[in-house]
C-alpha cells in the first residue's frame, strides 16, 4: 500500500487517528444509550447506564490500544 504523503505528514495514519477518535466516542455514547433504554425498560436506572457506559469505555480503551500498536510499528 502507498504512503500518501503530503507537506510532511502522512495522511493514512492521520485518517486512522480520526476515524479512531470517532470510533472511541461513539463506542461510550452506544453504551449510554444502551444502558439507559435497558434501565428504563427493567426500571433499574441507573445501574445499567452506568455498566454499560463503562464497557463502552473500556472497549474504546482496548481499540486504542490496538490502533496504537498498528500505527506505532509502522516507524522506520
């Protein structure tokens, strides 16, 4: 695959990073929506909110940590 670079900078890595930044934010976001209409439905809340929350975090987390190592080896 070719390096697309421009000015310095090299464009696929930057478009990972972004695409990782929404994916991060999205990921807590579903797990709020989740968790709430969970709650209202089991009339639980805040429980499921909060649990669901905190897996959307930590899967955002764990893909962080993957796209770091995927971006990081590609250093020469």
């Amino acid at each position: 695959m070719p390096v697309i670079t421009l000015l310095g900078f090299n464009y696929q890595k930057v478009a990972t990073i972004f695409a990782l930044s929404i994916e991060a934010g999205l990921s807590v976001v579903v797990g709020i929506f989740i968790g709430y209409y969970a709650d209202k439905y089991f009339h639980t809340l805040p429980w499921l909110t909060l649990v669901f929350t905190c897996l959307g975090f930590i899967a955002s987390v764990v893909r962080l940590m993957e796209i770091g190592k995927i971006v990081g080896s590609d250093k020469k």
